[in-house]
C-alpha cells in the first residue's frame, strides 16, 4: 500500500470512528434524555469530566508510543528486542497509572457528590456509586489510550477506530437498554464501564497479532524511559494543565449553575466537539507521517502534504460548521425540543469556535508533536489553557452557558496566533502563502453555500426536511467544490485509490 492510499485509509477510518459513535449518540440521546432528565443525563456527562481531571497522570506517554514506533518503522532495520521493551514499559506504566487514578476517584466521589456539584437530594446516593464506578472507567480508559497509542505508530488507524466504533457504539446502545429496563443512570454509567474495561484486553491481542514478535517483558527497562523522557516532562506537565482546563466549562456550569444546566449545555458540546474531533482525527495520520518523513529528511514532502491537507480539511469544516451554525437551531428543535430554546444560542458559538479551531489547530498540533516540538507544544497548550480557564470564570457566572461558548470563542485568539507561529518557524509558509495556496477557495466557497443554506432554513422543519435539505447541501457543495477546484486530483486519486484498497480488502 502506497503514501496515498495509507493516508486515505487512516483518513478513511478515522473519520469512520467518530462518525458511527456519533450518528448512534445523536440518534440515543433525546431517549436517554427523556428516560434519565435532565438532571440524572447532566450527572452521566460529568462522568467524563471526572475522568478527564486525572489524564495527566499518563504523562503523555501515548506521544512516544506513537512517535518511536512510526520512525523506527520508516526505517527496515527494526530493532525488535528495542520495540518489545517500549511497549511493555508502557504497558506496566499505564497500569500503574490507572490503578492509582481508580483509587483516587473512589476515595473522593462522595466529595464530588456532595461538596463540588450541585446534586439534587434525590440523585446522592446515585451519584456517588456513579462517581466511583468513574474511578474504574479510568483504569479502563489507560488501557485503550496503550492499545490506540501502538495502532497509531504502525499506521494502522482502520483498527485502531474499529475497536473504538465497536466499543462506543455497543456501550451506548446497551447502556440505552439498560437504562429502559429500569436501572437508571447507575446501570447506564455501570454499562459503558464495563464496554471500557474490554478495550484494553482487545487491544494487546490485537497488538500480538500485528509485531509477531512482540513478547511482553516483565519490569520497567531504565534504557525505555530514558527514551522517552524527552516526552514525558513536557507531556506530564502539558496533560496536568490540560486535564485541569479542558472541561471547565462543563464544570464550573454544574458548579454555578447545577446538573441539569450541564446536562442540556452537553447537547450542544457533545455535537459539536464529535464534529470538531471527527476532522481533527481524520488528519491524526499528519502525527506519525510527520514523524516517519522527519527521520527521512523530507520536509519539503511534508510541507507540500500541509498545504493540501489544509485545503481539504477547510473545505470539509464549511461543508459540517456552517450548515450547523446556521440550522443548528431547526435540528435542536426537532431532536430535543424540551432544551432547544436553551442550547440554540450557545450551539451557534460553539459551531463558529469549532470552525475556527479547526482551520488553526487540527494540523499544526499533529504536526508539531510529530517533529518532537514537544516544549513548543507545550507552551502553546498552557497559555491556551490559562486563557479558557480566564473567560469561562469571567464569562459563565455573568451569562450561563452562553458565557461558555463565548468563552471557548475568545480562546480562538491564542489558536491563530500558535497557527501563525508554526507556520512561520516551522514549516517556513508564509501565512499569505497558506491563504492564497489553501484557504482562498474553500473560503470563497464556504460564503456562497451559507447564502444557499440560509435559503433552504425554511425546509428544515421536520426530519424528512432536514434530511433532503442534508442531501442537497452535500452534493451541491461537492459538485461545487470539485468545479471550483477546491477538490482536485489529489482526492479523485485517494478516493480511488481508497476503492481499489477496499476491494482488495473485501
């Protein structure tokens, strides 16, 4: 399999594992809403947040993983005793990790319960036996970040999002189940815990299958960790900062505002962070290519695979953010009528943050950590956090869950100026270069397809509506993103080249 048909593959099923999950969480979760309330749907979403304040425990150790095992694959002699030892000193780590976070989260969910959120007296007792199952939902989710760190470093990002789809889409829809068969939040929370448990296992069978000679070794090799240690400083200190700010919003709403203002502002959040994280990971390949084509020397190869793929990928956020932004609130209406009044301003900002996120961060971030800027990264991702965390303080108290998404907008600011940055230093692209090259007629076309989807709102009234409405937007824009040369033979040739992939496959 050649370059193009590999990237298209991982792109192929990046994409894939975020959009199944996702189409299954937007078709679940007005039941889960209606089943659950508000206030018991707002407690499952903080599940997450819990959860996310403890990942800098893994000291980003997935960026290694990743980064070793694709430049050491660039090259034909592979190390395997080397190889072997990466993978279960990391292996042993995540453990260690996980294990401690469980019992850090069990010891303080009756804190989080009682003391941190606003939770109704009827959801305490709930809520604790929630938050410690959390606690195991951790130790869970350190297995499947080994298990998708090693995917990832081989390329192999169609198995990587398989076992994602199959895990996320089977947890949901049984959690749903149980959920309906009278169990409530506890058995929905229980359900998908268990789900994140198997992943690990799945995950170093499949990793067996794929380095014959993988053997795991017993201890922790000191020759490892001091082939990571470039990573893991920058990265412990880049996932504490991260892992304190990156739900913020989410938490400080349920502080100020109580659970059932988190659960209606997680609709509109879960949208379109699935959109957002979609585009990011279809480009999540840039990461270990950029590793691979670095131990190479081919920067100008890498620099010409950037302009393209940021033409594509600012062609696909004006086909998903403006439609969004613009019937965002039509779709609210018709999919969870009870909060949609609520959620419709804040889903505008959010669209509008999302799209401008993208454009400046999904790229230069895979590529960055893929050239070893780890301190660079880092610097950037710490005064992007210290400026989230400032406007969600000054914003949410003063304005609800519209301050949040004002907010997330205002952080916008640091994306462009860190996009701008990296352009300059590291890749040498002007920024004129990149706008002209890449962002000119996906922007062009993004302003006349809004003026188009602005007339078919009134259509966009019922699901049979919105659905054709879906439809014609789609090919209409593909239709003019393909005369306009937005698309070009770069894609007629991966999507190709993706076919013939598949047919083999098949």
């Amino acid at each position: 399999m050649n370059r193009l048909q590999r990237s298209s593959v991982n792109m192929l099923s990046s994409a894939a594992g975020y959009v199944v999950p996702m189409l299954v969480n937007l078709i679940t979760t007005p039941f889960l809403l209606q089943a659950l309330g508000e206030a018991a749907y707002g407690l499952q979403s903080l599940v997450a947040v819990v959860i996310g304040y403890l990942t800098f425990m893994d000291m980003g150790l997935d960026l290694p993983i990743i980064k070793l095992l694709a430049a050491d694959r660039a090259h034909q002699d592979v190390d395997v005793d080397a190889e072997n030892r990466l993978l279960s000193t990391t292996l042993q780590l995540y453990m260690g990790i996980g294990l401690v976070g469980m019992l850090i989260i069990i010891l303080l969910a009756d804190w989080f319960a009682r003391s941190v959120f606003q939770m109704p007296a009827n959801l305490m007792d709930q809520a604790i036996v929630v938050f410690r199952l959390a606690g195991i939902g951790f130790l869970g989710s350190v297995g499947l970040s080994w298990g998708r760190a090693v995917a990832m470093g081989l390329q192999r990002y169609d198995l990587t999002y398989s076992v994602s789809v199959i895990i996320n889409t089977a947890g949901t829809l049984i959690g749903l189940g149980v959920v309906y068969a009278g169990y409530g939040v506890v058995g929905y929370v229980l359900s998908r815990t268990i789900l994140t448990a198997l992943s690990g296992p799945i995950y170093f069978l499949l990793t067996r299958r794929l380095l014959s000679g993988f053997r795991f070794r017993q201890g922790i090799d000191r020759a490892t960790l001091q082939r990571v240690s470039s990573y893991l400083g920058y990265g412990t200190f880049n996932r504490i900062v991260s892992s304190l700010v990156s739900r913020i919003d989410q938490t400080l709403i349920g502080i100020w505002a109580g659970v059932a203002a988190a659960g209606i502002y997680a609709i509109p959040f879960l949208l379109v962070n699935s959109l957002g994280y979609m585009l990011a990971f279809m480009l999540g390949f840039i990461f270990p290519m950029a590793s691979e084509l670095q131990s190479l020397g081919q920067m100008d190869r890498l620099r010409d695979i950037f302009l393209r793929a940021s033409q594509f990928i600012a062609a696909l956020a004006g086909l998903i953010f403006i439609p969004l932004f613009i019937l965002g609130e039509p779709f609210l209406v018709i999919w969870t009528p009870t909060i949609a009044v609520q959620a419709a301003g804040v889903l505008r900002l959010l669209a509008l943050a999302g799209y401008i996120g993208t454009l400046t961060t999904a790229l230069p971030n895979n590529m960055m950590v893929g050239l070893g800027k780890m301190r660079e990264f880092t610097i950037y991702s710490t005064i992007r956090a210290m400026a989230l965390g400032i406007f969600c303080f000054t914003f949410i108290r003063a304005l609800g869950l519209e301050g949040a998404g004002w907010a997330l907008l205002l952080t916008c600011i640091v994306d462009v100026i860190y996009f701008v940055i990296v352009l300059r230093h590291y890749l040498h692209i002007s920024p004129l270069q990149l706008f002209r090259d890449a962002y000119l007629k996906p922007v062009l076309l993004g302003v006349g397809f809004a003026g188009f989807v602005l007339l078919l709102r009134p259509f966009a009234t019922s699901w049979i509506g919105l659905g054709v409405v879906g439809v014609v937007l789609g090919l209409v824009y593909l239709a003019a993103g393909f005369a306009t040369s937005v698309f070009g033979d770069t894609e007629k040739r991966a999507l190709v080249g993706l076919l013939r992939t598949v047919r083999k496959i098949g």
